[in-house]
C-alpha cells in the first residue's frame, strides 16, 4: 500500500504557490495515521515527494447533491448533467466542473459541482513545483461516516458536517442549528443521531438538549479527514492525471508482462522443438513404408502415397484369398458326392491351386474314369481333362485336373 499524504491549502491565491500555507496529514504504507504537519508547500515537500496526493478542497468550494437522469450511456448522462443542474446553479455551466458519481438508486446518481477557474488553479499552481495530486475529494466526505448519522465536526468558526456517503457542506457556527434543523427534517432523521466533533460549548443553541454522541478535539481537524469512504467521487479532471504516474503504473506491470513474453518464446520453442523433431520421425517413418512396400510388392514401380497404394494392394490380396478360399469350397462340395457314388474309386491326392483342382485316384477301369470326368463336367460345368491313365494289376490309376471355367 503506498503512503498518502492529506494535504489541505487555505484558501486564496497566494502570489508565490511555494509560501501557501498548508496543512499535510501523512500515513504509513499501511494507512495508519501520522503525525499532523503545517507550514508552506517549500517547507513539507520533502514529506511530500514520492507518496500518493490526496488533495483536500474546503466543502464551501463543492456543491454536493444528487440527481435523476434517465439511461444507462454512462457518457451521454455526463453530457447531459450540466444541463439537468442548470437552474439550481446561479452562476453559468460553463464556469463550473461536473462529476457524475456513483448510482443511489434506480436512475439516481451521486453528483459533485466545484468552480472550475478555483480547481484549476488550485492544480495549476501545484504542477509548478511539480506535486500532482492523485485524487481530490472535498473535506466533508473525508470525515468518519456514521450510518444513519450525521457528522459534525468543528474547525474554527466554521462547521464541516457529513449527511450521507455522498453528502455533506460547510456553515459558520452561527448558522448550524438553522442547517442541522434543515437537514433533519429533509431526511426525517432522530436530532440525537448527531456526532459531534468540537468543545460542549460550540453546539448552537438550537440544539441544546439534543442528546449528541459529542467528542472533543483539541488537535487540528484535518486530523480526521482521512476516511476516505466516498469512492467513485473523484473530482480530479483527467488532464490533471499525471503522465509520471500512469508511466509508474505501466512499469509496474512490465516484469509480469516480460515474465509472460519469456514464457510465450519459452512455450514456442518448444512446439518449434517438438515439430521439427516429429517432422524427422515423419520422414523416416514415410521411408521405412516404403522400403517395406518395395519389399513387399518387387512389381511396385512409382511410389505417390505409399499408405493409399499398400492399402489397395492388401485390399486386393485380402479379395484374392477370399475368391480362392471360397471357389475352392464350393468346389469340393459339388465334387464330393460324384466322387462317392462312382464304384471302386479311391482318392489317393487332391490338390487345389488359383481354381484348379488336382486329382490322383484309383478306378475299376478306364470306363469308369471317363464316366467320373462326364459326370464332374455336368455337376460343376467346370473343365476337366484326364492328364493321365495307367492299367494296374486290373485297376486303371489316373490324375484328374478340373478347372473353373473363369479360369
């Protein structure tokens, strides 16, 4: 968390920004609250340099209020806020600087009104001598919020009072009963729902009797505007932003954004690595197909997708195998009954090969093997040729050979 530093001029125009007087409360990083400190802006800006701006416009300088506007194009409704405000201002719209704050309610937004030549100087005279708030809040939001109450704090002969979250003024003593009673009946609130910062002796007459949570402050009041408990109610312009500090910003993110580059280059050169390395298995993977495809089929002449061609060879075996497989059975059925019902005859062989079935047999006589081959003709309307025939010890032995016609 980064130091802050409340930092609240008087008012006026001083000739020379380095002699305003000015009061600075400073907080460690971890936003306890420190020591008080006054004096001119040459005098505290060792304390000041290096920690977050808060600058504090006194609650006379900003009108606080809220309003309906109609939409949800948060740039027209910006557009649109210095003319819904027009007649509650007595001074033109042009001369004042809007901020169109957080949403209350359906169609309700917090809205802040403060002099824009009064700002402007303010943030002018501080960008000569090179301090750049970081916000600028006015100092009735920075007193504690109490819910459901109202905050009263005594500053002088002047009165700083909190109505709300986005609420609050300014009043001299002598017309603080006369406001606190106009606030109370606005918002229909208990009169003993009031904290008071400042002596017993300070509250108005108007209120005596009024039981108040009532606190006595003998240190400077800005000692309690710290709470910072309005957010989205920033009244800095943004050509006020300064470039050093969203540089800062920018810089604070460039060693997570260099360790994501390292990483990205890092994942990259792995997926280079890992492609390069899976291209090679590729290529000797697509080698080795082909070593074994020449190998496989000596015929193969030209090789344009090895994969495709080996599929369609095998596809073709597969076909083959299956075609002889299945003429082969169908074959010997047919042939098995002409070969029992003819008389005497014994198989010694059979043989099949690419549709042609080789017989060696044994028959009664020469009649006998013509009457086989007629009969194996008629039943399967194959070919079949008696390659040979021999008379033994009154048995004639012989080879068949029968063919399908397709082959």
């Amino acid at each position: 968390m980064t130091r802050k530093v409340y930092i609240r001029p008087e008012p006026g125009e001083p000739t020379f920004v380095e002699q305003w007087p000015v009061e600075c409360l400073i907080t460690d990083s971890q936003g306890n609250t420190g020591k008080v400190k006054e004096g001119t802006f040459s005098e505290l800006k060792a304390d000041i340099v290096g920690a977050e701006l808060v600058l504090i416009i006194p609650a006379e300088q900003v009108l606080l209020t809220s309003i309906f506007l109609p939409g949800k194009n948060i740039a027209k409704l910006k557009q649109a806020l210095p003319f819904a405000l027009e007649e509650q201002l007595i001074t033109d719209i042009d001369e004042q600087y809007f901020v169109l704050g957080p949403k209350l309610g359906e169609q309700k937004y917090a809205v802040a009104v403060v002099a824009k030549a009064y700002l402007e100087n303010i943030l002018d005279n501080l960008k000569q001598i090179e301090l750049y708030p970081g916000k600028v809040l006015p100092e009735s939001l920075l007193l504690p919020l109490h819910e459901g109450k109202l905050t009263v704090a005594e500053d002088g002969d002047r009165i700083i009072v909190r109505t709300g979250t986005y609420s609050g003024f300014a009043c001299d003593k002598t017309n603080l009963g006369l406001m606190l009673n106009n606030v109370v009946n606005e918002n229909n609130q208990n009169k003993d729902e009031i904290v008071f910062y400042g002596s017993q002796e300070s509250l108005p007459s108007e209120l005596d009797g009024i039981q108040c949570e009532q606190h006595d402050v003998s240190h400077k009041i800005i000692s309690l505007l710290y709470h910072d408990s309005a957010p989205g109610l920033d009244l800095l312009p943004s050509q006020y932003i300064h470039r050093e500090k969203i540089d800062i910003k920018i810089k604070q993110w460039i060693p997570a954004a260099a360790m994501v580059l390292i990483w990205a280059v890092i994942q990259l050169s792995i997926q280079i690595y890992d492609f390069t390395k899976l291209n090679k298995q590729d290529v000797a993977l697509q080698q080795s197909l082909e070593n074994i495809y020449r190998q496989t089929f000596p015929d193969a002449r030209k090789i344009v997708n090895v994969e495709a061609q080996m599929r369609q060879r095998l596809e073709e075996l597969r076909e083959r195998s299956g075609k002889a497989e299945s003429g082969f059975t169908e074959m010997l059925v047919r042939s098995a009954p002409v070969l029992q019902r003819t008389p005497g005859l014994k198989l010694h062989a059979l043989r099949y090969h690419d549709g042609r079935m080789d017989l060696e047999l044994e028959v009664r006589d020469l009649n006998s093997l013509e009457q086989l081959k007629e009969n194996l003709i008629k039943t399967g309307g194959w070919q079949v040729e008696i390659q040979s025939a021999s008379s033994v010890e009154n048995k004639v032995q012989g080879k068949l050979q029968v063919r399908s016609v397709k082959s």
